[in-house]
C-alpha cells in the first residue's frame, strides 16, 4: 500500500520532533542510533513522491 504524501509528512514530523525533544548532552536511546540516515533517506524518498505526483 502505498502511502499519501500528507501522511508522509506528518510522519516524518513527529519523527523529526522527537528526535530533536532529547537534549544534545544525554544519551540518546538505542533507536536512535541510525535515526539520521534513516530521515534523510525518507526524506529523499517523501520528495521524490511528492514530484512524481506533481505537487
């Protein structure tokens, strides 16, 4: 199934949020070991969805 660009969006928000909720000095928990590369590469994805359906 594949997944509207408004629910990609909002998705990609609240992870970018909680990601950024932690303070920079305590340690980030173990799920957030690859939690970059994993949004840039959805990132990437969300916004060439995002030109393929013309937006």
């Amino acid at each position: 199934m594949q997944k509207d660009v408004t629910h990609r969006i909002s998705y990609y928000l609240k992870k970018v949020a909680l990601k950024s909720s932690i303070h920079p000095s305590k340690k980030h928990p173990r799920s957030h070991t690859f939690r970059n590369e994993r949004l840039k590469l959805y990132k990437k994805l969300m916004h060439e969805q995002i030109r393929k359906e013309g937006y």
